[in-house]
C-alpha cells in the first residue's frame, strides 16, 4: 500500500489541520502559502480541485530544483485525490533524489493506474538504473506501443537491448 501518512499522537486533543493547511505552517514560500490558504478556503472547491492546485504548485518546485518540497506537495496532492499525475510526480521526485527503489514503486504504481507513456518510459529508465534490465525493456516496449514515435523510448529499448545482449555474452567470473 502506498501510504505517507505519518503516525499521528494518540490523544491529542488538537484538531488535524488538512493537508492544504499543512504545507503552508512553516513555509517559507508566499506561493505555497498561497496556493495552499486557497486550496484549502475556496468555497466549493472540491478535493479534485484542490489536488491540482497542489500539484501544479509541486511541479514547480520540482522544475526549480526542490525536490523535498515538491514531494511533499505531490503526496499531500495524492492525499486529497488519488491521481497518477501525483504518483507520478512522486516517483520522479524519488528518482531526482537517488531513491531508485521508491522511485520504481511510485512510478509502477502510476502506470498501474492510468497507462501512460511518459510514465512507462520514466519506469523503464529507473529499472534500467537499478540494473533490472528485462523489465526496464518492458516497461519501455509499453510506452513505445502507447506511442509508436516515442523517439527517446525507441532510443532507450536499443540501449537496453545492448545490455541485456552484452550481459548474455559476459563469461563467467573465475571461480
């Protein structure tokens, strides 16, 4: 299960600020106060809504190089609306951060629940990293048949490809 709920006191009186109200205690950042005062107090918004404000505010932390913040922002996302965007995000972030392992999990996770081929590719690249080289290239070979043109996938299976015929053809270490 994918769960990034940290554990909560038992018995503490005070209320649980929602997770809009959360990111913005302690912020040192006017836009994620902002964006989160207003996902958070919008009268009507709905969680959809919410969600994608949160995740569009994580994407640009992502883009500038925040990757703490970004996840974050993407994991409470995923706490108001259960999203691929959001596991996605979570998974490049991961991934930005050398945790391939968590990386993997988020970005299958993903593509589990809505196929993409961006997401395919980025899960191929990550297995590729962690050296699982048969299912980088199928998680690949996934993302070309969503997309058939997909030029940086077609150039990644090849790669694959090499390496799983040089692995093939490396002798036996000395006993």
């Amino acid at each position: 299960m994918l769960s990034r709920h940290k554990s909560r006191e038992r018995g503490s009186s005070e209320a649980e600020p929602s997770p809009a109200r959360r990111l913005s205690i302690g912020s040192s950042n006017p836009k994620v106060e902002l964006a989160s005062s207003f996902a958070a107090t919008m009268p009507g918004m709905d969680h959809y809504d919410q969600s994608e404000i949160l995740r569009h505010e994580a994407f640009s932390h992502y883009s500038a190089g925040d990757h703490s913040k970004a996840l974050e922002l993407y994991n409470s996302s995923f706490d108001l609306h259960p999203n691929p965007g959001a596991l996605r995000g979570i998974g490049e972030c991961y991934s930005a951060m050398g945790r391939s392992r968590e990386a993997i999990v988020y970005l299958a996770a993903s593509v589990g629940m809505s196929p993409c081929p961006k997401a395919s590719f980025q899960l191929g690249e990550e297995l590729l990293r962690a050296g699982h080289l048969y299912a980088a290239k199928r998680a690949v070979e996934d993302a070309i048949t969503r997309l058939p043109h997909f030029k940086a996938a077609q150039e990644l299976l090849s790669e694959i490809e090499q390496e799983i015929q040089a692995s093939q053809h490396t002798p036996p270490p000395p006993s």
